[in-house]
C-alpha cells in the first residue's frame, strides 16, 4: 500500500559460508484497503516463499525442529 519495492530475498549456507540472492521486484496489485491489498498480494509472496522452499530444501529443514 505504501508503493515501497518489494524483493524476495533468499539465504543460504551455514554460519561458514553465506549466500544472499535477490530476486526480480515483485509486482503488487494496489488495493483500496488493507483487507483487499493482502487478499490480493499474499498469495503471490506465499508461492515466491513456496517456490524457494521447494528449491532448497535442506535449508529450511532446521527451522521445522525449532
């Protein structure tokens, strides 16, 4: 809603090596409410994060023994 420029940001590695990638802005549909703009865009950052997910598997495998 505040037209800030939305990117997908993905790190990867071990406290030894890191790597941070930073995709292509994201396009968001304006909204004429809070309600809306989330109904609108959420779905589209829910796959972005999906998508990475899927990609890199063994990087968030951790986070689901926290």
């Amino acid at each position: 809603m505040s037209g800030c420029v939305v990117l997908p940001m993905l790190c990867l590695g071990s406290l030894r090596s890191l790597t941070l990638e930073f995709g292509e802005p994201v396009a968001l549909a304006p909204g004429s409410s809070r309600g809306e703009f989330a109904a609108a865009n959420l779905p589209v950052l829910a796959r972005i994060l999906e998508d990475q997910i899927r990609a890199h598997p063994d990087q968030w495998e951790l986070w689901t023994k926290l």
